[in-house]
C-alpha cells in the first residue's frame, strides 16, 4: 500500500545555490570572484549594521553565503559581459544571464536566497557609494529582481490555492487526521482493526468491500501514495503524520505549503500512471498509454495510437487502453485535469505536476531495469 516517496524534491531544500550549477573558467568570471572576496569583511560589518542581533560570527556566514551566490551569478555575467566589473551592471544583459542561470539549476535548489543574496548586494552597493553606474540602471536591477521575486510568491499562492480546491487534498488531508497519533501496519491488514476502518472512510472507501489482505481500491492507492509523497511517513512499524509537512499542506501560503500541496499532486499522477507498482509488462503498458493520452491533454493534439498499439501489442493494447482512459477520469475527480466533453483539458498551472507524476514513472521503471 506504501508508495515511493520523492527524493527530489521541487524546492525540497535551499542547498547551496552557489554550488548547484558548475560553470566553466574564464579570466572575467576570476576577476569578478577576486574582487567580490575583497569585499566579505566590509559586507560582513553592513549585514550587522543591518541586523544588529547578528553577532561577528553570524555576520560573517551571511556575508560568505550572499557573497558566493552573487559570485556565481556574477561571474556568468561577468563572462557575457567581456568584464569583471560588477558595480555597474547592464540591467538588460543581468535579467538574460541571470534567467538562464535559474533555468539551469538542479532539482532541490530553492531560488528565493538567490534573489535575496542579489537584493542585499546591490542595497550594500548603494549604502556604502560603491555602485559606479548609472543610478537608473540600479533602479531598474532592483526592480528586475523584486518583481520576480514577488512573482514567484504569487504563482506558490496560486499553486496552493488551486490544489486546496481539489477533491485530492480533502482526501489527503482526511486521511492523514484519521492517522491520529500513527498507526501500525498490521493494522490495514486486520478486517476488524478500527483503525483500518477508520482510514478507508477517510478517502470514502467502504472497507466492507475489501479484504485488508487484498490490493487496496484503487482509490485508496491513489489517495494513499498522494500523501506519503507529502505528509504521511510509513516507518517500519509505524506509519505517522508529518506534523511540520501536514501544517504547510494545511495552512499558509508560501513556498512550503505549494512545495508540499505540489509533492502531493505528483504522487497522485504517478500512482496512475503506476497504479499496481508492479512493473509487470501490463504495468508498463498501461504507463505507456496513459502517457501517451497525458500528451494529448497537454498539447491538445489528437493521440497517435497506432505505433503504441504494435509496440505493446495489439491484446494487450485493446485491454489496456479502457483503464487508462479511466485514469484520465480519475485524475479529473480528484480534480488535476478538468473534463471539456469528451475529453480533457489541463491547468497550465498544473502542468509541471503532470511532468514530474510522468518523471517519478519512468524513475521506478528505470529502477527496475
């Protein structure tokens, strides 16, 4: 009944953004980097003048950390630009370079201290008189920044309001409160267990209708995986609420609450597209053709089928396709495809969840290889 927790998550930790995105040498991005060193100990007296509580040793790790994001951005620039000068700074050329280097970032890099790192450098700039260029273009770097900034907080608002509105997160949310203190396993096992009836009402599921030693419905599988990507964690014995991962899902708005709502949707794509977690050669086919009628949601092009049915075989094919179509139906009762007639339409907002449903996939096929 236990799904695959995702390891990578979208904004699952900040990491070290300077770190993340190894770039090539060039003399102008090693002058950039030299010059922005001489600076750590004056930038390191700003921050405590900006934060007083902050003591030398603290100041001292937020100027290291904020100076080597910037310098990471910075040398690309530096590298675009034909020059390591880093006070005076094309607005333009930055939002190119800088947009390019957000792309490339891995998976599990939050992008948030990377803006903040660059705000607080260009405001130490003009506190201290050391921007050289014009004092428009300042402006305008520091508008460049700030509203991407904001912008990002707007989309996780909206993120989160969207999924807050499906049937997905009642049903994740529910079934994580009738978790209570944590439940043992040998529990959804036991036809009599409270607790097994307590949980399967939770999602809707009359547990009358099942054996506890039977797969789960399908449902149940797919409410279930939802929230072990999110905020059910099944230990050995006991499978518990995520307190800290159940409040984020439940209140608020900022990037934790979308990071947590978004794993949530992810393991409910995926589950569809891996509802027996088997990986028998039904298993894959049925993953294949309900990709494949994802891509047609997305793209809104008529689905290709006839390669696909020779590759899976025409049998196999004919059998597979009616339950793929009815994941289609499923995904649009838990509310992450919408029904327009007969077919289906998706939320632009959502479709990184469909990306990343079809990426957990195909990871647990390749595992499996």
């Amino acid at each position: 009944m236990a799904g695959k927790k995702r390891q990578g998550k979208k904004n699952a930790g900040a990491g070290n953004p300077a770190k993340s995105a190894p770039r090539g040498r060039s003399v102008h991005r090693l002058q950039a980097g030299i010059a922005l060193d001489a600076l750590r100990d004056d930038y390191a007296l700003w921050v405590r003048e900006q934060a007083p509580g902050f003591d030398e040793s603290q100041a001292q790790q937020v100027a290291e950390m904020q100076l080597d994001v910037v310098k990471s951005v910075g040398g690309e620039y530096a590298q675009a630009a034909g020059n390591a000068h880093l006070r005076a700074i094309d607005p333009e050329l930055f939002g190119e370079v800088f947009a390019e280097f957000l792309v490339s970032l891995p998976e599990g890099v939050e992008v948030e201290p990377i803006f903040g790192a660059w705000i607080d450098y260009l405001q130490y700039l003009a506190a201290r008189g050391l921007w050289e260029g014009p004092q428009e273009e300042l402006e305008a770097l520091q508008e460049i920044l700030e509203s991407a900034l904001t912008g990002f907080a707007e989309d996780d608002a909206e993120l989160v309001q969207l999924l807050r509105g499906t049937d997905l997160y009642t049903k994740v949310k529910d079934l994580a409160l009738a978790l209570g203190a944590g439940v043992h396993l040998d529990e959804f096992t036991r036809d009599d267990s409270p607790a097994r009836e307590r949980i399967m009402r939770s999602v809707g599921v009359d547990p009358t209708t099942t054996s506890g030693d039977a797969p789960a419905p399908e449902v149940f599988a797919h409410v279930w995986n939802a929230a072990v990507f999110s905020v059910v964690e099944p230990g050995e014995e006991l499978v518990v609420r995520d307190e800290a991962a159940f409040a984020s899902l439940t209140e608020g708005e900022a990037g934790d609450s979308a990071q947590v709502l978004f794993e949530m949707a992810v393991g409910c794509v995926q589950s569809h597209l891996l509802p027996h977690q088997d990986l028998s050669e039904r298993d894959e086919a049925h993953y294949l053709i309900l990709r494949n009628l994802l891509v047609t949601v997305v793209t809104g092009k008529d689905a290709e089928f006839e390669p696909l049915r020779r590759s899976v075989g025409p049998k196999l094919f004919d059998v597979v396709l009616p339950e793929a179509q009815a994941a289609l139906a499923s995904l649009s009762g838990f509310g992450l495809l919408s029904a327009a007639g007969d077919s289906y339409e998706v939320d632009e907002r959502l479709l990184p969840v469909i990306s990343a449903g079809v990426s957990e996939a195909e990871s647990l096929i390749e595992a499996a290889d």
